[in-house]
C-alpha cells in the first residue's frame, strides 16, 4: 500500500477507486481528515488531505505528528507527498514539477518528533538525505514513461506561514541555496524518517516567489489555483504510473 499526501491543490484524489473512508486515533490527537482507503491502477493507497477535506488547516497548524502515525499504523511501503511550492530558481516556472532532494528548515513552534515527553529518551535520528532514494527514483521514472518533464535537484526551503514571504526573505533563502519554498515539508519529513517509513515529495511550482518573475510586485493568488488545477494531472498521472509499474 502505497500512502499519499495531498496538499494545497490535491484535498482529493481522483484516481483513486475509493473502498472506504476511516476516521484515526493517534497517541498525538487526530490526523487533518479520514484517511480514505482505495486502489490506484490496481493496487492498494490510502490518502490524507493535509489540510483537511474543506482545505481549512492552516500549514502550521496541521498536526504532522497525528497525520503520519495515522499512515505508519497502515504499513504503507512509503508516503508521497504533494505540495505548491513558489520557485525561487530562475529556471523553474509555474506548473513546473519538482522532487525534491534537499530540505532547510526555517519553521519554528511546530511539534517535530515523538521522541519527547516524560517516558522518552534523548533521541539524535540521521537526516542527512532527508528524501527516500528509490522511493524518488520510482517518481522519476514514472515522469519519464508519460513524457512529464521534473526537476530532480531542488532544495525545499520549508517556512513558517500561513503568509507568503517577503522579497527580501527570498533574497536569503536563494544565498542559502534554496530553489523553491513552500510550508508543509517539514516536520512531515523528518516524522516519516522517525517511523522508519520511506518518503518522498513532488512538489508543483505554482507561482515565483516574492520579488520573482511576475511576482516582481506581488503574488497573484488568483492564478496560482488555475496553475495547480492544470499541473495536478500530471501528478495524479505519475503516481498512477508509478504504481501501474510496481513489480
């Protein structure tokens, strides 16, 4: 079984064959909606909407920990997650796809481990490829068998929200070496990696970011929704692929 995360422009998934739907308890409170069970070109899924089925979640206010352990407890073979993120490389533009292979963190406030509490012991977890390997070489091969061209070699730069950053706050994510910023990378991944469960992202260019292209002067919400309405297709197309192929 394959576990799916949908984000910003993906609260369902329509290439799923939906069996049923279950509402989760976790240790950590609730998961952002029912996870909702099916089949995807033949074979099992399960997906969360990150944001809730109405979109109503904020980025920091989703509570990761909840929704991850709710996806560890089905004993997915790995979670794809997919998010809007703005582009901050030159090269990337809007409805452009992305995986990910680099993550820095500027959130801050957000519950970011299991290992805390009382009964816990310190716990240091490697993060150095912070993205599963295969899990993203499956992606990337299923781009290819559809002709969907993907950028392979991006640094997620995870921020605060809810707000859209500042041009100058952009400025410093690129000396840092980001390419594209978005707000719900993190602490999903590093969640994932704690329950030793495989993870990958695709991300969806839907705008530049501040002070970038026609972000220049400002962010056009209204047409970053056309722009993730159009490029969601491939998304759904790859992972169908992806798992159509999956010996």
């Amino acid at each position: 079984m394959l576990a799916i995360i949908g984000g910003s422009g993906l609260s369902q998934f329509s290439a799923l064959e939906v069996s049923h739907r279950r509402r989760a308890r976790t240790p950590w409170g609730e998961p952002s909606a029912a996870l909702t069970f099916g089949h995807v070109a033949g074979r099992p899924a399960v997906f969360l909407a990150r944001h809730g089925d109405a979109h109503s979640i904020p980025p920091h206010q989703v509570n990761y920990r909840a929704n991850i352990w709710a996806l560890c407890e089905c004993e997915p073979v790995g979670i794809v997650s997919v998010a809007a993120v703005g582009s901050i490389h030159p090269d990337l533009r809007p409805g452009d796809l992305v995986l990910p292979h680099q993550i820095i963190d500027y959130t801050w406030g957000r519950p970011s481990t299991y290992h805390e509490g009382p009964d816990s012991v310190v716990t240091h977890v490697d993060f150095t490829e912070p993205y599963d390997p295969l899990l993203r070489r499956q992606l990337a091969e299923a781009a290819t068998a559809i002709g969907a061209l993907v950028r392979v070699d991006a640094v997620y730069a995870a921020t605060q929200g809810p707000r859209l950053e500042t041009a100058a706050e952009i400025n410093r994510l690129e000396r840092d070496g980001a390419d594209v910023v978005g707000m719900t990378g993190m602490p999903e991944a590093i969640l994932a990696r704690e329950l030793g469960l495989p993870y990958a992202a695709i991300n969806v260019v839907a705008n530049y970011a501040a002070g970038r292209g026609d972000s220049r002067q400002g962010v056009s919400l209204e047409a970053i929704h056309d722009v993730l309405d159009r490029a969601m297709e491939r998304v759904r197309a790859i992972i169908r692929t992806m798992l159509a192929s999956d010996d």
